[in-house]
C-alpha cells in the first residue's frame, strides 16, 4: 500500500501553457519536428492520391484490405485493452501481455486438437469452438494471475523501471517455458468447417449425397467466397466478420462492466486514487487481480481468434501482436479505453491497406505501423484519444 | 468502554518517524477533535487507523477489537470511516458514483438508495449535479460531496481530515454547522482533524493537541480554550 502524498506536483509539460495564437506557427517554426512530420503527411497523402487516380490501387483492393485490417485490428485492440487497463491502474506496461495472448492461442491448440480427435469438432463444431475459446481465456486468464502474483506485486511499492524490467523478464520466460515443454515445432490449428444459417444462404456449400443436393449454408471459419457487392468483385471470408463481431461483443461487455457494475466503478476509483479507494472499503488487490482477469480474458480469446484464422501457433506468437497491440494502445491514448479500442482497429487497417496504397511491399506493414505511431505521437503525444495525464497518475 | 482507543503507536515513513508514541481514544457519541501545526503527525495518525500507514508499533481497539493488523477495506466494513484530506473526491467518477463508493463496503440496497436520497437532501447541490464529473464541482461542493460519501459508508466512527481546508469563511461555518448536525441529531461519533484550532474547539467535546509526533495535551475541549501555551500556539495569542 501506498502512502498518501499530500503535496500535489506540477505535471510535467503543463508548466509552461501558452495558449496557441496561430496554428501554423505552432507546427512549423516553433516546432520543426512537427513540420518534418507535416511534410510527410503531405508527401504521403500525395503519394496515395497519385496511386489511387492512376488506377493503381483500386476499390476492390481497398474494400478486401479493410475487412482483413478490421480482423487483425480487432486482435490487436483485443490485446491493446489489456495493456490499457493494467496500465491505467498500475501505470505498469505489461510486456509480458504478448505471452499472456500466446498461452491463450497455445492452450486452444490442444483443446481444439483433442476435440478434433474425439470427433466432437465435427458433431458438435459452435459448442467445441466455444469450448477453445473459453480455455484459452481460462489459460491466459490463469498465466497472468499467476505472474501478477508472483512477479508484480511484490514489486507495487518499486521505483517503475523496476516492474517493468521484470515484465520484460517475464515475457522472455514465459517463451522459454513454452518452448522447453512444447517444442519448437510450428502447431497448426486444424482445419474447422462450421456451417451456419443454411437456410439465409441456400445456395452455399451444396455437396450431392446420395443422389440428393444438400446445401449446408455459410461456413463460418474456412469458406471464402467470391461475392460482387455493388458492382465490386470481393472474396469474402466470413471469419474475418465473426472475429470483427466477437471482439466489438467482448469490447461492448467490458464497456458495460467498468461503466456499470460496482466493481467496474471501484475499478476507476483505484486507477485514479489507490488510498482513497482503500478507504472507501475497496479491496485495492482485488481490484488490481481483477483487471489483469479482464485483459487476460480478452487477450486469451483474441488468441484463439487469431489462431483460427492464422492457423500457425508456436511460442512467439505472441511478441509481434503484442508489440503492436502496445503501440495501438499508446496510438490511441495508453490508459484510455476507448482510445485502446479505436487504437488497435485503426492500426489493422492502416497497416493492411497503406502498403499497396503507397505502391511499398506488404513487408513493409510494421516499418508502416510504428512509423504511423511517431508520426502521431508528434502531433498528439497523449495519443488519439488520450488526454493529458492527470497529476495523481504523475 | 471507549469507541476508539489508540495506544501508544508508532509509524514511520521509511526512516522518518512519524508518530512517536500517539494514544487517544473516542467515546461513543463525542466529537474529538485532534489539533496541532503542519507535520506533526495529525493526518498519519487517521491514516495509521485506516490501515492505509500501519503502526510499527502499539495498538488500536475499535469497541476492545484489535484492529492494528487490519487491511484499510476490512477496517471500513467494520465502520471506521475517513474523509480524507484534500478531498480526494474521485474526478473521473460522477457526484452519484462518487457516493456509490462510499458505499462499497455494503449490500444493503434499500439503506444505500435511503442514504443517497439523505444525503441529497442535506446537501441540494449534490442531488443538481449528480450526472457531473466530480472534478468538475467547486471546493465547497467538493468538501459536501466528501462527507456525503463519508456518510454512505454509514460510519460508527467518522474521520475528518481537516475538512475546512482551503475554504471560504461561509464555506468553512457551513462544513462546520453539518458537523455539529451529524453529530447531535444522527449521533455520529466524530474525531475532527483541524488546523483551524479555533472551530474545532468550539465544537469538540474533547481534544488532543499533537506536536512532532507527541500528543502534548490531552484535556476538554472547553479547558484547552483557555489554557495559556494552547491560545499563545495555535489560537492566535
Ligand atoms: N508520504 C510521506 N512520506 C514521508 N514522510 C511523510 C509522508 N507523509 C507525511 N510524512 C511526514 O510525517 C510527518 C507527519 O505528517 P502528517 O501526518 O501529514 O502531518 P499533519 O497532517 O499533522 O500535517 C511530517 O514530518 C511529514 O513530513
Ligand atoms: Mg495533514
């Protein structure tokens, strides 16, 4: 427990406010990294315009390239919530989040493997593909109990680079331990037909069985169909929608939970004033239990996701995904939960339609990614959709 | 049998001693009113009750229950209930989530929704504003809003760390005219932190004078009035 601090201290960079006379000014002379950033906002506006005038990118590529970035944004805000919200209330980056979202996927790649070979995957597919879900946020919700418990809160009362050095820690062991006890070996998620709706989509998924024509309707996770939307030839796949659908479901309930519930509310009186919150009868550890539970459960279930669509699982998957699910949070504003929300679907998108935008290889998303993140951070260093650190947090 | 009786704590920050040996104790019914300058100890002894800085040493009885070990939340379920100083409303939270913490630590629905509606009943303001950020009310209001959500706690004993603090003299009759109230018509059971010694003698049953640690009187509110050393220090001459 924290002791009181009676005395308030001036918030860094708010000593000197001067109220903004001309905005040009402001964002060139006297701050020329904001003019270097200016220009190239500029050079890539132009470059995009020329790409798309030409005829060089084209609706269709945008339209299939913004569902797809939905999807992957949709895991990244997925994980970027739990960052926020451990951040919010410990003002701790979680490094280890990214392999608190890798045991998720990892775990479900032996249920979902136990459920195939047992044949229930194919009797029973919406029940066994929420029976992975649910123990892969069981897994993921168990792996960041335990680390909160044995390598962060012992630490509560440390200078901050000392948690976070451990967080760093952490994510290196947990790796390792994975590795150690399941190989190095890539795991493949198998492949899942689940049919749906038969009767919305007649003509989908028809097989002749025995003499007879069986339509079985939408598959939900492998089909892919070519469709023209309004004049537009798409390949569509339906489960870059149902993860886009889970995670707004997910995000919606987390939403509801901090805004409504009694716990939600004793969740943001911590995250402003621990002591306080201590004396209003709230169970300060609890609380901080509770958040990790939260990120974790939709780190874990975003794990599942992406491994439905992903397929591939080993013991780093999750470092890349966390990294820029942590920058879609700092995007968005770190501690801002709806900024992490927004964060992670705009960085999925940017980064999914920007490269062949900008004519530039698809390899270059991430030079893209945390390019947009400097770029951003230069004109709103709070992020998106954060505002100016309150002193308490300070 | 006292409501409240510390004995003889200690408590440190790190290596600076804070209390140096404090005892008071609170009967049922009073207010107590603990005065002294800038440092000497006052808010770490409320907080040392709370739980929030624990005692190194000695011991704090609530109705002869030892609750030195205790953790500050199992000492609120147990009605030991502090407004602390500074406020310390909760900016982010609305007025009425403000109250709503207060009342964390009980599940009684019906009590709560009477308590609220008491509550807005004293204080008007709160009731007209209770959708606003609580950041965004004014010091006064502010002040009304930390008791209230004190007072949702349902308190056996309420602590108030310097609740004048930084207002208008009106303002400061006002916070004090509500704690006289709670006080003779609920029969709350007060113990009044002030730097303003003044007021809180001419309301207080008893007092504590602490000093760097020490408590260096301990006497009626009405003796400590008119004792020489206690005018000359802290009552203006
Ligand atoms: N968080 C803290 N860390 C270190 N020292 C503190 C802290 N809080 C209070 N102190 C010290 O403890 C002593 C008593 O402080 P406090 O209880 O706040 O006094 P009061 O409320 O009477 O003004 C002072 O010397 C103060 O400097
Ligand atoms: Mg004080």
């Amino acid at each position: 427990m924290t002791t009181t601090d009676a005395t308030p201290v001036a918030p860094l960079g708010r000593r000197f406010i001067y109220k903004p006379r001309n905005w040009f000014l402001e964002n060139t002379i006297r701050s020329p990294l904001r003019l270097v950033g200016l220009i190239f906002v500029v050079f890539i506006a132009y470059v995009a315009l020329n790409n798309i005038v030409t005829g060089s990118y084209r609706i269709d590529q945008f339209a299939r390239q913004t569902i797809f970035g939905l999807a992957q944004g949709s895991v990244y805000a997925l994980i970027a919530l739990g960052y926020t919200l451990v951040y919010g209330i410990l003002l701790m980056i979680n490094f280890a989040h990214g392999e608190v979202f890798m045991s998720g996927a990892y775990i479900g790649f032996f249920v979902i493997t136990a459920l195939q070979n047992s044949g229930f995957l194919y009797t029973n597919t919406g029940i066994a593909l929420l029976i992975t879900v649910f123990s892969g946020v069981l897994a993921s919700v168990t792996i960041a109990v335990a680390l909160e418990r044995i390598a962060y809160r012992p630490l509560r009362n440390a200078p901050r680079l000392v948690p976070l050095i451990t967080a760093i820690g952490a994510s290196i062991a947990l790796q390792q331990l994975f590795l150690r006890l399941f190989g190095v070996s890539t795991r493949r998620y198998p492949d899942v037909n689940f049919y749906v709706l038969p009767q919305l989509f007649p003509n989908l998924e028809c097989h002749e069985v025995d003499g007879a024509e069986i339509c079985r309707g939408l598959d939900l996770i492998s089909g892919r169909y070519d469709v023209n939307v309004l004049g537009i030839n798409l390949r569509i796949l339906p489960i870059h929608f149902l993860v886009f659908f889970v995670a707004l479901v997910m995000m919606a309930a987390l939403w509801f939970y901090i805004q409504r519930t009694k716990m939600g509310k004793a969740m943001r009186a911590v995250a402003e004033d621990k002591s306080t919150a201590a004396l209003m009868g709230v169970n300060v550890d609890r609380v901080i239990v509770t958040t990790f539970v939260l990120g974790a459960a939709l780190a874990g279930a975003g794990g599942v996701l992406y491994a439905l669509y992903n397929q591939q699982v080993t013991p780093f998957i999750g470092f890349i995904p966390g990294i820029k699910a942590f920058t879609a949070a700092v995007l968005g504003g770190i501690g801002n939960i709806p900024g992490a929300m927004f964060g992670g679907l705009f960085l999925g998108v940017v980064e999914s339609v920007a490269p062949s935008m900008l004519g530039l290889s698809n390899q270059l998303k991430d030079v893209i990614a945390f390019s947009m993140l400097v770029l951003i951070l230069i004109f709103r260093p709070t992020g998106i959709l954060g505002e100016v650190l309150s002193h308490k947090k300070a | 049998m006292s409501l409240l009786r510390v004995n003889d704590i200690h408590t440190y920050y790190g290596r600076i001693h804070a209390l140096k040996g404090v005892s008071l104790s609170v009967d049922e019914g009073e207010i107590v009113t603990l005065i002294g300058g800038n440092g000497a100890g006052k808010t770490t002894t409320l907080n040392t009750i709370c739980g929030i800085t624990p005692a190194a040493s000695g011991s704090i009885l609530l109705r002869d229950r030892d609750i030195t070990r205790m953790r500050p939340y199992e000492i609120v379920q147990l009605g030991v209930v502090q407004s602390p100083e500074g406020r310390k409303i909760f900016t982010r939270l609305t007025v009425r989530e403000n109250l709503e913490m207060g009342a964390f630590s009980r599940n009684d629905r019906d009590g709560v929704a009477r308590d609220m509606e008491y509550v807005f009943e004293r204080f008007p303001r709160l009731r007209e504003r209770q959708k606003q950020l609580g950041g965004t009310l004014s010091g006064g209001e502010q002040q009304m809003l930390a008791i209230g959500r004190a007072l949702m706690a349902r308190p056996q004993i309420l602590l108030l760390d310097e609740p004048s603090m930084g207002l208008a003299p009106l303002l400061v009759r006002e916070i004090f005219d509500v704690i006289t109230y709670l006080n003779r018509e609920s029969g709350t059971t007060i113990l009044l932190v002030e730097q303003n010694a003044q007021m809180a003698l001419a309301i207080a049953d008893r007092a504590y004078v602490l000093q760097s640690g020490y408590v260096t009187h301990a006497d009626t509110a009405a003796a400590l009035q008119n004792n020489e050393t206690i005018k000359q220090a802290y009552l203006g001459g």
